[in-house]
C-alpha cells in the first residue's frame, strides 16, 4: 500500500498529468454546467414546478369549493330543522286548541242538557203536583157528596142540612 | 515506474487494473482538456436531460410513473433549498441547487454502479466526472460567484457590510473564509469520490471477488451523501449571503 501512495505522488509531481492537473476543463465544466443549468431549467424546473404549483392551487381552490358548498349545506339543514321544529309546535298547538275547544264545547252542551232535563223534570214535578192537587179537590168534593148523600140516606133529607 | 508495469503486468483482471492521474488529452488551440471527463459527462448530462423529457413530455394532472419520480426529486430539491434559503427567497435558486444535486449525484453513482473501465480509450479510463479536481473546483467556484451574486444583488455594497460583523477585527477571517468554502467544497467531493474509486480498485486488485462489494455499497452511500451534502452547503452559503446579520427580520 505504501508502494502505491509513493507512487502516486511520484505521478503527481509529474510534468503532465496527476491528480491536480488543472487546465481549460475547469472553465469548460463550468460553461457545460451553466448550460445544464439552463437547459433543465427549461425541460425539468419551470414545467415540472408550474404543474406541481398548479396541482396545489388546483387541490385548495377545491377544498376551499368544498368547504364552502359543506357550510352552506349544514347551513340549509339547520334551517330546515328549525322550519320543522317551528312546524312542529304550530302542529301541536293547533292540536292542543282543537282540543280545548272540542272539550269546551262538550261541556257547555252537556250543562245545557243537564240544565234542559232539569227544567223538564221540574215542570214535569209542577204539572203533576198541580194534577195531584186538582185530583185532590175533586175527590174532596167527590167525598163531600158522596158523604152527604150516605148521610141523607142515613138519616133522611130533612135532618141533613 | 517499475513496480508498476510489473504490477499491472500481473494482473489476469484488466478491469483491476489502476491508474491515476493519467488523463486522456484532448487539444484544444493551447489548451488542454480531459476527455474522459467530459465523456462521462455528457453521459451524465444526457441522462439528465433525457429524464426531464421523459418526465415532462406529458404532463398529468396526476402524475405517474417517470412524471412522479421526477415530481418527487423536484420536491425533494426545493424542499432542501427551502430548508436553506428560506421560504421567501428559494424559488430563483431551484434551478441552480438542483442542477448541483443532480449532476453530482448522477455522476456519483454512474461511477460507482456503471463499469466505465470496460469501455476502452487511448489513455486514462472513464470514471465519475466528480473525480476529477477540476469538475469539483468548478462547481465550486461556480457556488462562489452565486452568494456573491447573491448577496450583491439582495443589498448592494452593503454586503461588504458583512466582512465587518459582528467586529471589524474578525475582517481576515471572514475574507478567509470566502477562500476555505469553495476549498473544502471541492475538496472534500473531490476526495471523497476519488478516495472511494481508490478503495474500490485496490481491493478488486487484491481480491477480485465479493470482498469489493460492501465497499461498493458503501460507496454508493457515499456518493448520494456528497451530492446531498455539496447541494446543502451551496445553499446553505447562498442563504447566508441572502440573509444577511443588519436588517434580520425575526419572524
């Protein structure tokens, strides 16, 4: 291993040739790479970027799209759900009226019934009190005359005042 | 020299066979360039781009298959350039942190999982672009002139401002420190990569079978590593230059 380096600082030292032998490659390499340079600008950075840069702009722009449609679709429901509650509660409202009314309206027919069947009863009672007495009077007299003709017969016309 | 002719002589394997520092020429006018340097890096370079087209070729609302996997290293890059940069500031420098990732990256592991020493060429052998010194120093240098510009160009000569705080007697320290962080970036990927090719090569030259693959995994750890750890500290150094210690908003 020694020989070799030994060697090759042997050829490095040379008039020609070794490991630092710089000459008109190093201006040239530098030409060629800025020609590199501009070249893959052209072919590779600038549409290779542009589609990458696009491809982002293009992925937000849909995001954000999607975002936007997303809120205004919660939004509509929200909506509709509150349109549904308030439906809801003008339903049950109105039910609960219906209600009420139907029962009112039951009440107050059946007080006028019940007031009804109580006016007929009691004048039913009063007619038949007044027959009653009526019928009373008639056998009253009825009981007089008859009791005035047993007396007359009893004891003759002429005792009987 | 000797030792070594006889050596490689040796060698029943020629895929063991080790050479370092010799480089395949290429003439330019004056200049001299690497070639096999800049071969693997046009493979590299290739791969890269041939993956982005196909990546990009059709793109998707959802993506999938190759568009995904390059979706996801995008993602993983601005992600490490945000974590560094900062939120606000990040995006211009996508391109340049990325590209460091991914070449270094790319290269890193073409060397370590692609057997460039079957493909013959006059002289040196292909390797990963990174170990070379002079790729890693440029990339270095590179990630210099970038904070510069950086810092420059967020707040004017009032970045100099920074060399004086928090006190003007730590002025050679943080001029320093401009020299030290294209030093250790370079070095430290140079190293690395070289160090693990090195490691690999000599205990496939001493014993050609199984025993070099632990070390080859370790090395591809290594390799994805050093590419994290270059792009992170490029940015990490950009970000402080962005920054800046007079008008810190504390958020």
């Amino acid at each position: 291993m020694t020989l070799w380096t030994i060697l090759l600082a042997a050829e490095a030292a040379g008039e020609s040739g070794g490991l630092f032998d710089f000459d008109a490659t190093l201006p040239l390499m530098a030409v060629q790479f800025l020609l590199l340079m501009v070249v893959l600008n052209a072919l590779f950075y600038k549409p290779l970027g542009r589609a990458i840069d696009e491809r982002i702009d293009y992925v937000r722009g849909k995001l954000a799209d999607e975002r936007e449609r997303r809120d205004k679709a919660t939004a509509i429901a929200t909506q509709y759900e509150q349109a549904l509650i308030d439906v809801r509660r003008e339903a049950q409202a109105t039910i609960a009226q219906a209600q009420a009314d139907a029962q009112q309206t039951i009440t107050t027919e059946v007080q006028q019934a019940q007031q009804t069947v109580q006016q007929q009863r009691e004048t039913a009672a009063r007619e038949i009190e007044e027959q009653k007495a009526q019928a009373y009077q008639a056998l009253e007299g009825d009981v007089e005359a008859l009791s005035r003709q047993i007396l007359e017969k009893l004891l003759g016309p002429e005792l009987v005042k | 020299m000797d030792i070594l002719t006889g050596f490689t002589a040796t060698q029943v394997f020629p895929l063991a066979e080790l050479e370092v520092g010799k480089h395949f020429y290429w003439q330019i006018g004056n200049f001299n360039l690497h070639g096999q340097v800049f071969l693997t890096s046009w493979f590299v370079i290739l791969v890269l781009v041939i993956a982005s087209l196909l990546a990009t070729r059709n793109l998707q609302q959802v993506p999938g298959g190759m568009q995904n996997f390059m979706e996801y290293a995008l993602e993983f890059i601005r992600n490490l350039a945000k974590d560094q940069i900062g939120e606000k500031e990040y995006r211009p420098w996508v391109p340049f942190v990325g590209t460091l990732f991914l070449f270094i990256f790319v290269a890193n592991w073409s060397g370590a999982l692609i057997p460039w020493k079957v493909l013959r060429i006059p002289a040196s052998e292909l390797a990963a672009p990174t170990n070379d010194i002079n790729t890693t120093v440029a990339l270095a240098l590179l990630t210099s002139l970038a904070y510069f510009y950086a810092g420059f160009r967020k707040r004017g000569l009032g970045y100099l401002a920074k060399y004086i705080e928090p006190t003007p007697i730590l002025l050679p320290i943080n001029i320093l420190e401009d020299f030290t962080k294209p030093l250790s970036l370079s070095f430290r990927l140079f190293g690395n990569i070289l160090a693990d090719e090195l490691v690999v090569a000599v205990l496939v030259l001493l014993v050609p079978l199984f025993v070099p693959l632990p070390v080859m995994a370790l090395g591809l750890f290594t390799s994805a590593i050093q590419a994290l750890i270059f792009a992170t500290l490029a940015a990490a150094y950009i970000g402080e230059a962005l920054e800046g210690h007079g008008e810190e908003e504390h958020e």
